[in-house]
C-alpha cells in the first residue's frame, strides 16, 4: 500500500527518537514516508538533524491530546496512518514458545485491509507483553478492546477527537466503536516501548490529581465503556469493558453512516401518492410516498427478461451491509432460506400484502426505540400483534400486515423469496 504515511509524536526526545523509533523503522524497512510532530520550538533542531530525511512540523507544546489534533487535522479525510510514540524499541510476536520480532509491514498493511473489510477505522496490538494472556485469545478481535497508543494504524475521519490528555489511547478505542462498530485488535502481537520513564511526554506530568480528573471524565463520561480499575499503581488507573463482537451491534452502526434516500417505489407499504400518480393510466405505475427502504439481495429488475433474478443495486452499492445482513440471520436463524432482504428505518406501513413474496418471510427489528413498532397481521376477522424487536417472527407476506409507529430509531429486516414473474 502506497498511500500509507507514520507520524510520530514527540516531544523533548530527539536522541530517544533517533535510539528507538527511527532505528525500528529503519530496521523494520518501513517504506512509508515518515512526518515527525514535535513542538514549534524543537522544529529548528529536527530539520537540522533530519531535513531531506523525515518530514518535520509542528505537534504542539500542550501534550498528546494536542498533538492528537494535529495530526488529524493535518492530513486529509480518509488518508491511512500509522501513529508511533517516539520511544518505540521493537515490535514483538508471540510464536507459542517466545517471543520474537514480528514483520510490521504485514501488519500494518493486514490491518488496513481488514479496516477496510469491515468498514472499521482503527487497528492495534495487544497491550501487555504476556504470552500468558495472550495464549487463549483469537488472533485478530473486533469488538471494544483496548489498542494502545504505542502503534496503532487509523483511517483519518476528522469528526473522532480525542479529549483526554493521559487516557486518548483508551478514548480513540471507545470513539472507534460507538461510531463504526468496532475496531481490530491483533492479539499475538506488541509494542515494545518505555512507558513514563524517560524525558518528555507524560514522564512529569503526571500527577494524583490530573489523573484523577482524567479518570473522572473518562468513567462519568463513557460509563459503559470503561470503569476504574483496582490495581496497585499510585495513580488512579482505568480499564476497558471489553465487549465481544456483535454482528447486530456493527450493523447497525454501519446503517447509521449510510444515506438514505427516500424510496417511492412501494406504494403498497407507504401509500400512494396520488398527487404524482394521477397521470398514470394504470394503477400499477403508481408512485409511493417517500419511505426509507433498501432491497438487498435479488429481484427482477424493471425491464428485465422474465424470469430472471439479479442483485440489486444498493447490494453493491453497500457490499459491507449486505454481508452483515447475510451474516445477522445465522445468529438467530441459520437454516432459513431466503433471496431478498428488504432493510427499513423508521418505516411505518400501510396495511398491504407482498404478493411477490413466496412463503414464508422472516421480519425482525432493533434500534433505540422502546414503544410502538409493532407488527400487525390479519387472518380473517382476527388480527394479531407481535413485537419484533429482537424477536424473529415467521409470517406470511401473503396476509395482510401493517406496523405501527416507533418512538425511536427501529431497523426492520424482512428476509423472503422473491418470486419470479411468468
């Protein structure tokens, strides 16, 4: 990959740098360009030292949540980033006996590929250099765990700001998750780096009190996420809530980044909009009300040949989606057979039918909505209600079916074979 860059901060280190992090990256043969982020007043010194070699601008004086900015702000939307310490010794992997020094190269780059496979924006390594620890783990994790600071590669998304001065390694992973759904951790591999031993950084300024007060926002302010720690350290320490990877949790978080365009193409399940419609002679060309709907997976397109079925538009449009959806029913469901998966947001339907359907569908939902959202169906003079929310439910398309309104964000998925027009 040749669009991938290192920036590095620092900051009072310039023989550190040199003794650690350069050397690794020379050793390693890293073929990235390499910007190094120290403080205005150490510029003059590193570009007289490694103007022609590394690329030398300003990180700031006011600590790593500064420098953090910096860097974002300084590169474009999207670029690929591999953010080191300053005082980097080596990069170790766990082989099942020992440890050894590992190819950071793949890494990095297997790393932004997975990212880019799951639609994720940060990768890492395991933080403690234990093969104990690491022995019962998977070798690559996506749920919320903790990457430290040390090395960690993201894909540049200027909206994720880190805010903590002591604990931005704990908050770049938290951010990571509540936005895309996870984050990829390789668990058989590390750091080797000084921590708060050597000059600069937060070596000095460290105190009871401003970690205190970290702790305080990182616990008050991601509750769910993190908690205080009990450990024997003089400082007040924080940990993870470690939360396994959830199919569910990812795909609605990736639904969440997507843009919606309203649908008018079901009239039957919106209504008709009889003001767009009253030019056609037939009823059958009515226009639907605006709706937020997607159909993945395969149906006849307008205008194909009888009897053909193909992959839908938005299928490729949003591949990652759905390959999620596809991956969602086998938690719950993995013998039920489909061809379509229609994803709604939102959406409150009409009584209607799906006369193309062929038995039976599987609809199921989930979001942040706690009333409503429930699905109507009617057989004769009896009608039922079902909450759905994450509850599949096996009905058939062919009675007549409404839902009522939610009172949140509800994402519905209805997974049915499509029949093929004659």
């Amino acid at each position: 990959m040749t669009d991938i860059i290192i920036a590095i901060r620092t900051a009072k280190r310039i023989d550190t740098i040199e003794q650690h992090t350069l050397k690794v990256i020379e050793e390693q043969g890293l073929p990235y360009p390499v910007f190094i982020f120290c403080p205005e007043d150490e510029k003059r010194e590193y570009l007289k030292k490694y103007k022609g070699k590394y690329r030398i601008t300003n990180g700031g004086n006011e600590g790593t949540h500064l420098c953090n900015q910096k860097i974002v702000d300084y590169f474009g939307g999207n670029k690929k980033i591999v953010q080191m310490d300053d005082d980097i010794k080596g990069f170790l992997e766990w082989d099942g006996k020992q440890f050894i020094t590992g190819d950071l190269q793949d890494y990095i780059e297997e790393g932004f590929r997975l990212c880019e496979e799951n639609g994720f924006k940060l990768f890492g390594f395991y933080p403690v250099k234990n093969g104990y620890f690491m022995k019962d783990l998977p070798a690559v994790s996506k749920g919320l765990q903790f990457c430290m600071g040390g090395i960690h590669g993201f894909i540049n998304d200027k909206t994720l700001r880190t805010t903590d001065n002591y604990r931005d390694d704990y908050e770049r992973c938290i951010l990571n998750y509540k936005k895309f759904g996870g984050c990829i951790r390789f668990n058989y591999c590390k750091a080797d780096n000084i921590i708060y031993v050597n000059e600069g950084g937060q070596a000095k300024s460290r105190t009871i009190d401003n970690m205190k007060a970290s702790t305080d926002y990182m616990v008050n302010t991601y509750p769910e996420y993190c908690a205080v720690k009990k450990c024997k350290s003089k400082f007040p320490e924080i940990k993870i809530l470690n939360k396994p990877y959830k199919v569910q949790y990812h795909l609605e978080k990736q639904l969440d980044l997507i843009t919606w365009s309203p649908n008018r193409d079901r009239p039957n399940v919106s209504g008709v909009d009889w003001d767009k419609t009253k030019d056609h002679t037939k009823l059958q060309n009515a226009v639907g009300k605006p709706c937020l709907s997607y159909t993945f997976g395969l149906l006849k397109p307008r205008r194909a040949c009888k009897g053909v079925l193909e992959l839908t538009k938005v299928s490729k449009r949003f591949p990652l989606i759905y390959t999620l959806a596809q991956e969602y029913i086998k938690t719950f469901d993995p013998e039920f057979e489909y061809t379509t998966i229609c994803i709604n947001k939102n959406i409150v339907c009409e009584p209607h039918t799906d006369k193309y359907n062929i038995n039976p569908s599987l609809l199921i939902s989930f979001g942040d909505y706690t009333e409503g959202g429930n699905l109507y169906i009617k057989k004769g003079d009896v009608v039922k209600k079902h909450n759905t929310k994450n509850k599949p439910l096996i009905f058939s398309g062919n009675d007549l079916h409404w839902n009522d309104k939610p009172n949140g964000k509800r994402y519905s998925f209805v997974y049915f074979n499509h029949n093929i027009p004659k």
